[in-house]
C-alpha cells in the first residue's frame, strides 16, 4: 500500500485510541490482559497504517498480508484494530463484551469465533510457529498460482514468553533453513512477565538466537513510529525472515504499573486508568473514541480496497478452469476424484491382497492420492524411511523448489504441527505430516490447536505399538492413543490392514473441519479385509469384520490396527473349543462412541462376552466392553526386544483373548 | 582424577573397543544404532579415560560426574562403555542380549534396567534437559552440604537432533541463565540424520545460538582426543556451561556407510563391519575385546577408586546427624515429621474450614510442608501468582543464592518437567513445578519419562478445568486429566477442598516410586470435609464422602475436584424428589480402578443409577459408571466467559445431574 505521511501527533492519537478501548475492554470484563496491547499500540498502529497490504471490509481476501498477534493474552490488540479499521461484525458493543460467553471478543483470539483472527492463539509459542506454516504456504501457493494472485508477507507480534517456549527455536530454526524472507517478526520486548522482570528467569541474547538460525535481526524504540516502519521497510527487503525487537514498556501510559507485571494480566483499576487516560490525553467516557480519530482508522482499514479490486480483476481474468482450482483449493474442497481413485485402490488390494506394514500401506494409500491431490503437502520430522511419507511424485520443498510438496520438517515434532496449522489457516494447501506415535506427545498443543480451530490435518503416526520391538518403552506408545482419543474433534484412525488403510486416508481427507490421526504398525500385517466394496467400512468408527458361524455369537471381540489379526485367530481358537465368536475392527474407538446409539449397539451387539484387544491401555474402551468386558492389552509401560517376543511377554495373544473368554463364560 | 598419559595409539585401541562392540551388538540384534557410537567413539574414550571421576565399581557413589548419552539411541556406546570399565553386572554375555528382552542392554538406555546408566534417554532433547537439571541439584546440594561431599560435574554427550528439539533452547536457555559452570556438553557434530545430510533440513550456527544463551562454546575434531580433552580442561574452567561442537563422523571406520544415514540406524551387514574392522586393525570374533586392551580400559575404570575412597572417609567423619541426614536426602526418604505436621494441618482444617481456590489450598499445605521438607525444590514456569507455589520460606534459586529452593523456570514448561527429573535422578531433593493443567500437554515428554522412571516428582497443575473462566478454551483443560490418568505410572489427584488437598500432598510427597499430577482449582471452593481424620481417605483413590439418608441409595453420584460441591449440592435436591443418593469423592479415578475388584466395588456402590460429575471429557469414567451411567461433563473445548456462566453453558450443574438420575430412575 502507499503510506500517506502520519505525523507522531496522529500517530500517538490512533495509538492512544488502542490503549484506550483496551484499557475499557479489559475493565469492562474485570479480567484480562491491558500490558501488551498498552505496550505494543505503536508496533501495531504503524502496521495498520503504514504496512499491511488489508482490505477491513474483507477479512477473507486471499491475498491479504497476516497478522498473528502470537502473544495472544493481548487479545484486546486486536479486537481493537478490527473495530477501528472497519472489520464488519466488530462494533463496539463487541467490545464491550470482551470475555463474555459467546462474544466475538472472547479471553484469547479465536479464528472460528472473529473474522479477521487468522489463528486461535494464547498458548505460547504457537502464533509464531503458524506463521512460520502460513509463510511457506504462501510460497507454495505463489510458485503454482503466481504473484499476480498471491503475494503477500505474514507478520507477527510476539511476546517474550512466545520466544522462550520451545517450539520458538523449532519454528524459526525451520524459517531460517527455508530462507522465509516475507515472514517478519515483530517482539514485544518489554522484559516483564508474570513473575517480574524477564532478568529473573532469562538472559538470552535474541538477536543473536534469531540470527545464529538464519535470520535477520534488529532492536528498534518500539515507540518510535518512524523506526519502526523503517525498520519492517528493511525486513521486507531481506532475503531472509527478520526479527524486529521493538523495546516497548508494558502497559504503555498507566502512570504507577507500566514498565512492572501489574499491567500484565489484570485490569488497571479505576484510578490508574483514569491516571492513564489523562497521561496519554485521551478523553471522553469508557470506549468512547474521537469521532475523527475513528475516521482516520477507518481510511486506514479502506486503504486496501483499490488494491483488493485489483486482485479481484485478476483472479476474474484467469480461465475459468485455473479460477475454480484456485477457489477449490482456498475453501479445501476436497478433489471430486479421490473417492473413486481410493475405491479403486481398494479394488486392486482386494484383488492382490498384500502383507504389509500399515505404514506401507499409507505409501500405497499416497502413492495414488498425490496425481489427484495436488494441494497435498506431505512431509515428517526427520523420520521419511520410517514414516514412508514421501510417496511417488514428492519432490523437496526448499527456497529453489517452492513447487516442491514434501517439507524436511527436521527433528521438530511441535514446529512441524504448528507449521501444519498454518499452512491449512493459509489456505490453498492440504497437510499430512509424519513422525512416530510416541512423539505425538511433543506435538501436542499444536496439534490440539487444529482440533480446537478444526483444522483438518493430518497426522502420519507410525510406530504405532508395541509392535516396534526393540527401540523400546520410550518409542512404544500404549498411552497416547487413549489421550488423542480423549480430545474433542481429534480423529484417532488405527487400521488393520491395506484396505483399511485406504479407508482411513478417504476419512482423514474427506474430513474438513477437524484435525486426523493416522496410527500406523510398523511391522507387518496380514490382511483381514479382502473385500473392495466401495463402501467406506470404516466411517462409522467399527463394523462387523467377522459374524460368528452356527447361531448367535457368544463372544463379541473388538480389536483395532494390528490387533485385528489376533482377534480373528481367537475366533477360530474359539471355534475349536465350540464358542461362538464375532470379529469388530475398530479402526476409531470414538468415532464408534460418538454413533448415536441404535448405531452403536447395533455394532457392539448383545453377545453376553466382550473382550477386547489392543496394544495399549484399557482407557477408554470400557466404553465398548463395560465394565465386566475383558481387556487384552498393556497396563504398564512396554519394554525392548523383538516384537513378537514383546507381545508374548505382555500377554498379547489369541490365547490370552480366549483364556479371557472362556473365563467369562465359565464365571 | 590424575590423567597418565595415554598416547594417540593407544587411545585409537581403546576407543576401537568401543566401535568393535557396538557394531557386534547391533549386528547380533539385526537392529540399532551403529553410527553414534563408531563416530563419538574417541569423544566417548577422552571422557571415560582422562576427565570423568568415576569409579566403575560403584556406579550409585554420590559424588561422581554424571553422564549423559542423550542421544539415547546409541546406546551401545554406553553399554560397551559400562562392560570395558568393569562395571559390576555388565557382562559380554549382557552384550550379546543387546534390544533382548529383560536385558540390561535394552534399545535406549533405561536407567531401571542397567546400573552406571543415569537417566533413561531416547526420546530426543531430554538427555540434555535432565542434565540442566542435575546441574542445578548439584549445586544446591553442594551449597548445603558442602564441597567436600558435592563436588562434580554434569557431561552430555547430545546429537543433533538433540539440538534441533526445542526442549533443547529451554535447557539451554535455563542453564546459561544459572550459570551451570559445572555442565559441559559435547556434541556428536556429524552432519547427518535420518532423512539424510543435516543441511537438508538445518541451517542453525549452533555455537553462535548456544553463546546467545549465555554459553561457552567451541569447536573441536572429535577424533582428535588431545584435542577434546583440551577443550574440556578449558570448559572446566569457564564460568559459564560449555558446549564442545565435536566434529565426527558417523559411522566412523565403515569404508563404505561412514558418513552417511546408512550408518545411523541400521546394522553394517557382515561384509561392512568386516571392511570397518579391517580398517580399524580390529582382530579377533565377534565381542572379542584383546585383553590387554581390556585390561587397560578396567585400570581406567578403576582410577577413581581411591576418590572415592576418601570420599567415604568424609562422609564418615561427619555427624552422626548430618550423615544421617545426607543418605535420608540421596534416598529419597520422606521425613518422619510429615505426616503428623499434615495431619495436624488437615485438623486445624476441621477445626476453621476455609473457602479457598485448592490451588490457596496448596500453598496453605505447602507452608506447614516446608518447614519439615527441606529437600524440597519449588518453581513455576512464570506463572508463581497463579500457581502459589512460593510458599513461606522459599527464596530464589540464582547463581548467587544456591541454598534458595525456589527456581524461576520461565515460560518453559517442558524444560521445566526435565529439569525436574534430572534434580529427582541427582538425589538430594524432590521437586514440585507449577503451570497451568492445560500446559501439560507442553511438557508431556518428560512427564512421560518421569513415570517410565519412577520419579517421584510433583506438577503443581492449576487452573484445572473450564472453571478458569475468561482464558478460554486454549487456557481450558477438557481432555488433560483423561490423558494424563491415561499414562502407566501417573498419579493424577484432584481434590475437592483444603483437606482433599492436604491430603494429596501427602499421598504425592509419599510416593517415592512415580510422578504425581495436582489438578488444582483457579476459583474458590466450598469444604466438603470438615473431618480432621489421621486416615488419608483419598488414598484409594475415592470414598463415600456423603452416605445416602433413609434406606439404601438409589444413585451414586461420583465426582471429583470442584464439582464434588455440584454432587452434594444435587444429593439435596434429589433428596427433595424423594431419591436417595450417595456422594462418592473421587480424587484420583484411576487409583480407585486400580483398587482391588473388593475395594473397589464397595467404594463404587451397588446403587442402580451412577452418575459421574467432572468438568471434563467423560473418556475413563466408563469404569466406574458403566456405559450406562449418566455423565456431567464436558464433550467438546471449553468457551471463554466469567466461570459461573461457562458452567451453566455446557450444563454442568446439579440440575443437570439431577435430571439424569431421574431420566434414568423413570427410563
């Protein structure tokens, strides 16, 4: 955008109008946080006057610079640039309501409840780590598309907690290796967090973090608004990303608490902030704000309408086939062929019925995907050969090859689930990321992020048991599967065999609105389905994979990915014996849970014995067997050795499941 | 120690020994890491040979340098290691048992299986965080005990992707913030990973970053042993930690696979080790060591001897009192005085019943602790004023107060966790850590390590469900407690009020064999229990807090935390409809399942309708209600509002409850 000249007069009076609704804001609602947007009004007030390429009236326009206000406690930041600029649905009344039940100005900025959030931030770190994915997906989606249509910077205001969280070097040692030059942050630097001044708990010199990992960096008064616009001016001409450490006082203006950790995370006080109004010369009663104060933001939230009739006119000018494959891909529809390519991957499977391992299955699975699915962006934390996440057709994604689709996310679990967000908040890009099951654990907040925000990514999880054998107890999950089970709107997929597999893939990709975890064995696994029916058997969370034969079934026994096999051996061991028995694949425990409840008694059945076999904890399953089901599985941790052995010394066999219900039945 | 003089030829045999055995052992097994421990061999050989003080004959003596393989991975190195010291109980037959089940020679060292390893590793960048850890306990525990019993330092031995975890910026952050002389890290700079060369993925001057942090650091060849060992020397000296980039290269002696990812997690094949062999001059079979070379090695081990010889003569001229003192500290036994003092505490508790948040009630039961625990080490990760861990009497933990008990972790929860497990490990000390319940999902790793290991520490977890109110569901734990109760070895206990508090601290401070989670409320909490009762009545994990009135019960009612209020609050109401119910607290579910069948059934009741009442997923709850027991609770995230309103929005009321005991009392 072109920068119509702000004296610092104007520019403090658009900042002050900032610190004024933030400071009522969070009055209002007797909570919340007035430090940061108090301290960082003018970083702020400078990008949305001087920076960002933004139409307010259209906070959806693809071609949009983003904003992640990554230190998310400062959520009346934002909330206040959205009412100022003009972002339709964010009046005043909004703000009034901040931290109220259903309001669009809830504690922490969520992207599902305002338009103009481009991600739910507040828990540390994680703002900055999506950025990280938006700027690459931004690339991506120019490299294909071009800069006529996509070209933009994503921006972030982060805190000193943001760079002391973990996921901070994760995410911006993966900038730096990718050379994301149009990613620029901006960091509140007010040394001050909940405990006191910063110097209690750090003594990190960022610039120079920031710059042993790739970047540029440099130090700016962040209340001085011209030094602060020169200095983004520089970032947007590096070929590198860039931190801007902008030395702000916390609270800005509130004349007792500035500058100390009382004006971090509560309201001012009626006096202070009276005594802050009157400092920074702001009058007028509770959220009032000077009617051409008001108006001057308002030009500024218009100032990129011109540019955004531009893009329209170009996008309308593409053939009509490009246009629809570029709003296709924004709005993650899925491709119209991938249902039929994966029924007819089936079919083949079901015609040569291989033995593998689930994780290879997933190449399989992919190696058909990918010609269909070009949005699919695929990629592992450092664990490729194991995760067999490079399928036919992947080529690297690196600063030369921004076509590329496979991402070396490097031995960063949490930065590459946080990436994976952003790339899907960017828009024109499906994800799938890989790593082993037991790391899901150092993923987690991000990956909860996508769940809560609804993101539908993808995780490759391999590794998924016990039955990796010899690396361990550390590599072998038993617990993490119940924990993504217990996480709303997580999709938890463990399939039994290839046909399965494919099943999964259609759910996870079919799936727009939450976030999937494919758990994959490493060993191999014989088949169990070998049927190519065009239904989806597994979308309902479990089916009868077996009926028992010769009458009513005695014995119900439900199993999931590798354990399905087991299952279907105690059938027959249990035939022999004269018993009855059924076989459940359960590929999703919860999604079976969540069936309304015809459906799912229909699929649990009335056999008097249930028993079911998993390679990890009970947790969760006495939702299937009830209390008095039998369970075989693990209760402890699991142990090194090779994986055959390690499920015989944990009693994970068909002869246990038919102890177990034969014991039943005798009781 | 004193260092003979080792030449460069013989050090090469010595440090051959190593690569011999460590290609044997993963050959035998068909599975392992061959190229960590060929490649940092020589690393390995200066440490064991020139700096460490050590005495293989007792691994557990106190006062010896701790190492670290946090590259778990390479595990050979340190089983070999621990065999050519002459380590009691590692034997060339455990060599051969190296990823056997039962082993003492598992996949990654676990240190529950095999003496002389200090803490489990694998999972990358915890090694490396544990160790900050025990830096920091073996200075607290010099500072109390003095020099002449505390004295030694803390080596790591970290690979890449130890350096590329984040937990691995919140170590490093945190030790070069406390000035960790006495830690040195040695990293295995080979350059490769598993998806192949480093640069593919990272482009970080680790040197640089390190020195950001308040590091020393420099570059070495890790093959050159005078050179290493120069740089240590150096690195003692400094006041800061120190890391020593060692250039190696992985697989180090392999003609062909030497730096490559073939070296890294494979075995070599028979032709491969061979050529390795030959051009290492390694004679004789498999596990064959030349025994003067063998002899050499176990003189090394063995320099350490008369240390520690003069250290027992030390410790013996103490007071009987200190002395007693000591070894009561490094065993983790808990004072004879806590339980009385917390009994005492939960009477005065009868006796003034107080309406408090039990995260109030934590640090009211913190203040009588601390008097009669002085091993006890506090913290938070920056949130002290919500986590009221500060208790009375703690002072913080700086380079220049290192008596204090209270540590400043930052914004660094996982750093936090491992830092926690690593001051366990070191012995002297217990530790509580705070943050937020829903930022257990940040530190998750080293939790999970924590109760792999039996450790017993304690996560002071506040703000334990939507009753936070206004953060919002990013701040609000729904599916936190499920997946932590989810985990073999986790204790999980959320009390109802001071005394259900009081009485957590102590079943927490009590187990010496495992981690224990305090899910502690932000808002305050009527007392349910005005009993000053000696027995700790949750340590079953649940009780009958409330018997029914008039006949036998008709509903259970189970709750746990800050809705036990909710459930007697419902027990009245249906009382008024004529309906008798029980109120059972439910402190810790999955001790309660893990209850005997007996105790457990008499604690659950044989009351026709159960209802479970807890602000959180239903997922567990099934084993104690059954899948047709009534649930209140939480099926998706939480909402941002004042708390009371965010009860009433998801339903978690006892009106609520009511109305499902009685739709199930007329259905």
């Amino acid at each position: 955008m072109t920068t119509p000249a702000i004296d610092r007069a104007q520019h403090e009076r658009l900042a002050n109008a900032i610190r004024s609704l933030a400071m009522d804001g969070v009055e209002q609602a007797k909570s919340g946080h007035p430090g940061l947007p108090m301290g960082a009004a003018d970083v702020a007030t400078v990008l949305f006057t001087r920076i960002l390429k933004y139409d307010a009236a259209e906070p959806r326009w693809p071609d949009r610079d983003r904003f992640v206000l990554s230190a998310g406690h400062g959520s009346m930041l934002i909330y206040a640039l959205l009412y100022l600029t003009g972002t339709p649905g964010m009046e005043l009344d909004d703000l009034k309501k901040f931290r109220q039940l259903e309001s669009k100005t809830p504690g922490h900025p969520e992207n599902f409840m305002t338009a103009g959030v481009e991600t739910t931030t507040g828990p540390l770190g994680q703002g900055l780590a999506t950025a990280v994915g938006m700027a690459m997906a931004e690339r991506m989606l120019a490299a294909e598309f071009g800069r006529k249509l996509v070209d933009h910077k994503t921006y972030v205001l982060a805190s000193d907690g943001d760079l002391m969280e973990g996921i901070s070097q994760e995410a911006i040692a993966l900038a730096g290796h990718q050379k994301l030059n149009k990613l620029i942050v901006l960091w509140d630097d007010n040394g001050i967090s909940i405990d006191g001044p910063l110097s209690i708990s750090d003594s990190v010199d960022q610039l120079a973090r920031f710059k042993a990992c790739g970047w540029k960096a440099e130090r700016v008064d962040g209340h001085d608004p011209d030094a602060i616009e020169a200095a983004v001016r520089r970032a947007q001409k590096s070929n590198k990303p860039t931190l801007i450490a902008c030395k702000t006082v916390i609270g800005f203006g509130a004349p007792k608490k500035a500058g100390t950790s009382k004006a971090h995370g509560e309201p001012l006080g009626a006096e202070e902030l009276a005594a802050a109004k009157k400092a920074l010369g702001i009058t007028g009663g509770p959220f009032e704000v000077a009617a051409d104060v008001l108006k001057a933001w308002r030009g500024f939230g218009a100032t990129g309408f011109a540019e955004r009739k531009d893009w329209n006119t170009r996008l309308a000018a593409l053939s009509e086939r490009k246009r629809g494959e570029f709003e296709r891909r924004l709005n993650h529809a899925v491709p119209a062929k991938l249902a039929k390519t994966l029924v007819a991957h089936k079919k083949a499977l079901a015609a040569n019925p291989v033995t593998v391992a689930t994780r290879k299955a997933s190449e399989l699975a992919l190696d058909v995907i990918v010609p269909v699915m070009p949005e699919l962006v695929s990629g592992s934390a450092d664990l490729t050969p194991s995760n067999n996440t490079r399928a036919k057709g992947f080529e690297d994604f690196t600063p030369k090859t921004p076509k590329g689709r496979y991402v070396r996310y490097g031995i960063r679990e949490h930065g590459m689930a946080a990436a994976m967000n952003g790339i899907t908040l960017h828009g024109g890009f499906r994800t799938a990321g890989g790593t082993f099951l037991v790391f899901a654990d150092y993923a987690r907040p991000s990956m909860r992020l996508a769940a809560l925000m609804g993101l539908p990514v993808i995780y490759v999880m391999t590794h998924d048991s016990i039955g990796l054998g010899e690396d361990g107890p550390t590599h072998q999950p038993v617990e993490q599967i119940a924990s993504l089970r217990a996480m709303p709107n997580m999709r938890v997929l463990r399939p039994a065999d290839a046909i399965e597999t494919a099943e999964a893939w259609q759910i996870a990709l079919e799936r727009t609105d939450g976030p999937t975890v494919l758990a994959l064995s490493r060993q191999n696994l014989a088949p169990v389905r070998t049927d190519g029916t065009a239904t989806n058997r597994s979308a309902k969370g479990a089916y009868e994979l077996l009926a028992a034969e010769g009458g009513k079934a005695q014995v119900s026994l439900f199993a999931s990915g590798s354990e399905v096999e087991i299952a279907v051996a105690a059938r027959k061991l249990l035939a022999d014996k004269g018993m009855r028995a059924r076989v459940v694949s359960v590929p999703s425990l919860e999604a079976l849970l969540e069936q309304d409840e015809a459906t799912r008694a229909a699929i649990i059945g009335d056999a008097p014995i249930k028993i079911a076999v998993e390679a990890a904890v009970r947790f969760g399953w006495d939702g299937v067997i009830g209390t008095d089901g039998g369970f075989v599985g693990m209760s402890s941790f699991g142990a090194s050795g090779p994986y055959k052995e390690v499920y015989k010394h944990f009693g994970i066999t068909p002869e246990a499941v038919v102890e177990a219900a034969i014991k039943r039945h005798n009781g």
